[in-house]
C-alpha cells in the first residue's frame, strides 16, 4: 500500500471536517457574551495598530473589586490612569481585561487585522482547530486501538454536536480543547519506542515529539491558563497506567522543551504583573478560586450528570454501551490448545488488552468527576474530554467489527444498531421541521437556498439508512461488511445533520436575540445618525454589554462630554441608582438623569437607556476613541 493511499481516508475525513467547522462561520451574528468578550477585545487590539507599533490607549487604573465573593478588576477614579499597549494588557469597552490569557484575542486581532472585522474572523481561528482535531484523532485513534478504529473515531468526532458546537464559537475553551488534545497525541508519540532496521516504522525523534509536548501545553497556559495542568496530566496518567510503555526520558526533549514552554508562556503574564497592580491575585482567583472561592451561580456535584448523553449526542445509545464494554469479559483463542505457557501467554496478553480498554473510559471519567467538584459548572469546561468520548465510542465500534463477523452475529448488537438508526433519523425529522417552520416564520431564512439543499440531503440519506441495511444483510458473501456500511452512512449522515442544525438553524435562532437592531438605534441617539458622536454627547463604554460594543464603532466619545448615554442591563434600573454608579465609577457629578425610550422598540426587555447630564463635565479620553 502506497503512503498516499494509506493516507486519502484521512484526507477525506478531514475535508468533511473542514466543512462541518467551518461552513458559514460568519452568517451567525455575535450574541453570546463569551463570545462578545474575545471578538470585543480583539477589535480593540487591532484598533491601536500591529503590536510591534501599537497606538497606546488610555484606561482608568485598575482596582479589584469584590462583589458577592466575585474578585473582578474595575475602574479606579481615584488613580491616575494608565496608558497601555492593547495587545499586551487586554482592554474591554474601557477597562482592562484579563481574566483570560490573550491568544484568542491575539488570533482573532489578527484576522481583523488582515480581512476585515467580522463574526466569521473572529471564529476561524478556532473553528480551523476544530477541523485539525479530526487529523490528530485520527492517528491518536491508529496508535492506541488499532487501524481500522481510526476513520471511526474522526468520524464520531466530526458528527458529534457539541463539539462541532463549541469549536465554532469566538471562546476560550477550543484552543484549550485542542493544545489538550495536542499534547496527549505528542507524549503518546514520544512514549512509543523508535524502531529501528530495515523494514520496521520510521518516525520523528522522542525529542520533536516532546518539545511538541512543551510547545502544545505553553499554547495552553496562554489559552485559558493553569486549568491545562488539570486535563493534561488525567489523560497522562491514565494512559500509562492502562498502556506498558514507558515515560519518555530524551534530556534533550525535556530540556528544550521546557526552554520553549517558559519563552512562550512567561513573557506576557511578567509584563502584565509589571503595569497593573492586582493582577496576580486576580489571576489566582481565575484558575484556582472556582474550587475554593467563587460559590457564585454554584450547581451541586451531580449537575454533569444528567448533561453526559447530551453531550454525546448523536451518539449517546453507542456511548452508553461503549462505558459498560471495558467490564465486560473479553476471551482471546490465541494460544489455545498450545499448552500450559501458551496459555499463559494467552492470559498474560488478555490482561494487558483488557487495561488498554479502560484507557479512554479513564480519562474521560476522572476529568468529569474533577469537574464536577467545581462550584461553577459549564458544559464548555468538559470540551477538552471530548476527545476522549470519541476514542471510547470507536473502541466499542472496532470491537463490533469484529462481533459483526461472526455467525451468528449477537443478536444486541443487531438491536443497538436500529436504535442508532432510529436516533439518527428522529434528529434528522426532526431538523427538516425546524428549518421548515423556521424559513416559514423568517423570510431570511427562506433566502438561503442552502438550507434546502442540506435539508433534503439529510432526508434522504437518513431515509436510505434503514434499507440500504436491509438488501447488505440479506446478501450473499457480505455478511462481514453491513455493520462498517452501516456506520458509514450514518456517520456521514449525523455529520450532515449537525452541520445543518449548527450552521443554519442555530444561527437563525441566536440572530433573533441579535444586538445589531439595539446597537444600531442607540447609535442613532448618540450620533443623531451621523458617523461620530454628536457634539458634547459620549458613550458610556465601561460596563457596556459587549455584544452590544462589537456592532458600535470604537470612537463613542469623551468622558468630559456634556451629556452621557449609559446602557443598564434588564428592565429593573432606576434614574437615581444609575446616576450614583456613573458617579461613584468616574468621579463625576450628574445633574440629571432620564430614560431614553428607543422608538422601534429594539430589545425593550433587555437593555435600558438613559441619559445623563454631567454637571461638571472634566476627565480624559476612554480607551478606543481615536
């Protein structure tokens, strides 16, 4: 077998993964926070400039402030304020940000900085690790279950919906997921001896493997911080204590490696602890304070329960059987009838495959019980594992090539197949539907012939499932080949589905609850329809929601201004208290308060308005007016 044919299902799992992640990035407008957050404070970033020749922007000065328990930094007025490179100390609508290390911003800055602003740019970035996450499954996948486990396992992870989800969002947690991911694929190929002599496998030294390793994890650290030293060393330990091979030792690897990991990592968090005081104790309560201090929105232990086999879907009846498969008992003929240390050897080989079972199923369990030891319980903190559960689904799948050659085949696995089927074709109905009334009720949606296309496509495969199955089953001499037919169409078919559901009908929903309409009519109230502010009237931008911020140009005013337009979350702020907070966040005296009442009616029920006249108007120039 030629290297590139061993090599095209890999290449055409990959472009279907490229075309789940990254099909239509920009098409959903930006209307989760988390998401506002990085694609906000990139757009500051590339505002001021390339980082090398950044414009300083000017800030209120820090102070950490603690609400409820909740350590966050906020505006001092009392302080001198702080003129700083975006790009090395993130900035927010005003203030510093860094309750999160800067690489999204920095990837999504850049991409404004090349193509243009956008929702597609800021979500390329993770959306392209996504679709890379299928390559390094894949071999991961050929490593530690066998050849044919591997197709299965890029599979199950390009058809499983949260994943595709989560890795098509502006956030965090994506890169996390794969630096994890990426650091246990190059310690698992650093772990595997090197062969040597004529005829046996070639490969990259230990020492490229483990500086990878290094390089991955410094990625991390500048991802989301020290949570990586939590999801690294599970899948570490697990897969040593279930795998005999040894830890890779290469000096040389480790050394550089660790150069690498402290020249990467260590230059932005000692500039930041040089020019804003609080920030290692604001940092401190990031990474570690969710265990012990934070008890804000807090959920009880059990909350990723019930969660699981929604986060396994499409595949939750094969992932319910892939956790019971490493219990049950596994028999290997080899060996038998060749006497007493044949049998020994035999036995001996069925115990080491038997850990080798438990490896995915290990991994994934320990880091879903850590977690669940958190106060604070999202579904995006159990992203990185997500690679795990497609691991622990191919492994029962390779296992049940095996059970589907047999004759006769076990009835269950027969059952299990058409419950599968039966999920698949549900989700797949189902989505005809909602896109159905979904175009009816919105005549944007009706202007994408794509979504027709798609809509019908997964119709029809999940409609020739369940007969396709049939003739494979009654013919003759290819009994061995209906259950890898089988999850090929419906793999292929749950991959359509999810890119659907995620490309077109997702983002139709979250387009509902845009901030575009509001942005664009407080605008109107600040500029009077012009391009800048109207003449002595400003933005209030600290404190301003960030989805709102992204669809409002950078240049909202001076703080000095006469009269001051402040945005209050909800429908509950009163005149007086939002006059106090304005004056107590920016030691200014206001004269007079009013609601301002928006004439379309734009998000009525989520944001209010008022406007403030500052009696002794003074100050300096918030960060991003230009």
């Amino acid at each position: 077998m030629t290297r590139t044919t061993r090599h095209a299902p890999a290449a055409a799992i990959f472009a279907c993964g490229a075309c789940v992640f990254l099909l239509l990035l920009g098409r959903q407008d930006v209307a989760i926070t988390h998401e506002a957050r990085v694609a906000q404070t990139a757009r500051e970033m590339a505002a001021s400039g390339w980082p090398w020749r950044a414009a300083p922007v000017e800030v209120p000065a820090a102070r950490l402030v603690v609400d409820g328990g909740h350590k966050a930094l906020h505006a001092d007025p009392t302080a001198p304020p702080l003129r700083v490179n975006p790009w090395v100390v993130p900035v927010l609508t005003g203030e510093i940000r860094l309750q999160k290390p800067p690489l999204p911003y920095w990837c999504a800055a850049l991409l404004f900085r090349l193509f243009g602003e956008g929702a597609g740019a800021a979500r390329f970035v993770p959306a392209l690790l996504g679709a890379a996450a299928t390559l390094v499954i894949y071999d991961l996948a050929r490593l530690l279950i066998g050849r044919r486990a591997a197709p299965v396992a890029a599979l199950v992870w390009v058809s499983s919906y949260f994943a595709v989800s989560e890795f098509r969002k502006a956030m965090a947690d994506p890169y996390l997921a794969f630096f994890t991911l990426a650091c246990v694929w190059a310690w698992v190929r650093a772990s595997i001896p090197r062969a040597h002599g004529r005829g046996e496998s070639r490969g990259a030294s230990p020492a490229r493997w483990l500086v990878l390793f290094y390089v991955s994890l410094a990625l991390a650290l500048l991802a989301k911080g020290p949570v990586v030293f939590v999801h690294v060393p599970i899948a570490l330990v697990a897969y040593h204590l279930c795998y005999p091979r040894p830890i890779p030792l290469n000096p040389l690897g480790h050394g550089a490696g660790v150069l690498l990991l402290l020249a990467v990592a260590l230059p932005w968090p000692l500039a930041v602890w040089r020019a804003v005081p609080h920030a290692l104790e604001l940092w401190r309560y990031e990474s570690v304070g969710e265990l012990a201090d934070n008890r804000r929105n807090a959920a009880p232990f059990w909350a990723y329960v019930p969660k699981l086999p929604y986060l396994a879907l499409p595949w939750t009846p094969l992932w319910a059987a892939a956790l019971v498969y490493p219990f049950l008992r596994h028999r290997d003929s080899a060996g038998a009838g060749g006497g007493p240390q044949a049998a020994d050897t035999a036995g001996a080989r069925v115990v080491r495959r038997r850990g080798r079972l438990f490896f995915p199923l290990a991994w994934y369990g320990v880091t879903v019980v850590f977690f669940s030891f958190v106060h604070l319980k999202k579904d995006a903190y159990l992203l990185p594992v997500m690679p795990a559960q497609a691991l622990l689904v191919a492994q029962f799948v390779h296992a049940s090539l095996a059970w589907a050659r047999q004759r006769p085949a076990p009835k269950w696995l027969d059952t299990l197949t058409w419950i599968q089927t039966a999920v698949g074709a549900v989700a797949a109905v189902a989505l005809v539907v909602l896109i159905a009334a979904q175009a009816r009720s919105s005549p944007a949606a009706s202007r994408l012939p794509f979504a027709a296309v798609v809509v019908v496509g997964i119709a029809v495969l999940a409609a020739s499932i369940a007969p396709v199955r049939r003739r494979v089953l009654a013919s003759r001499g290819s009994r061995t080949k209906w259950f890898p037919r089988w999850f090929t169409a419906e793999a292929l078919a749950c991959a359509v589905a999810v890119g659907a559901l995620v490309a077109v009908y997702n983002a139709a929903s979250e387009n509902r609850r845009s901030p575009r309409p509001f942005a664009a009519a407080v605008w109107r109230v600040v500029s009077g329809g012009a391009d800048h502010p109207a003449p002595g009237r400003a933005l209030h931008r600290a404190g301003l929601p960030p989805t709102v911020a992204f669809y409002l140009p950078l240049d909202t005013g001076r703080e000095d201004a006469a009269r001051t337009v402040v945005v209050v979350g909800g429908r509950n702020g009163r005149p007086a208290a939002v006059a106090d907070g304005y004056a107590a966040e920016t030691g200014q005296t206001v004269a007079d308060v009013r609601e301002v009442n928006l004439e379309d009616g734009s998000n009525p029920d989520r944001w209010t308005l008022f406007e403030l006249t500052l009696a002794n108007p003074r100050g300096y120039a918030l960060a991003g007016a230009r």
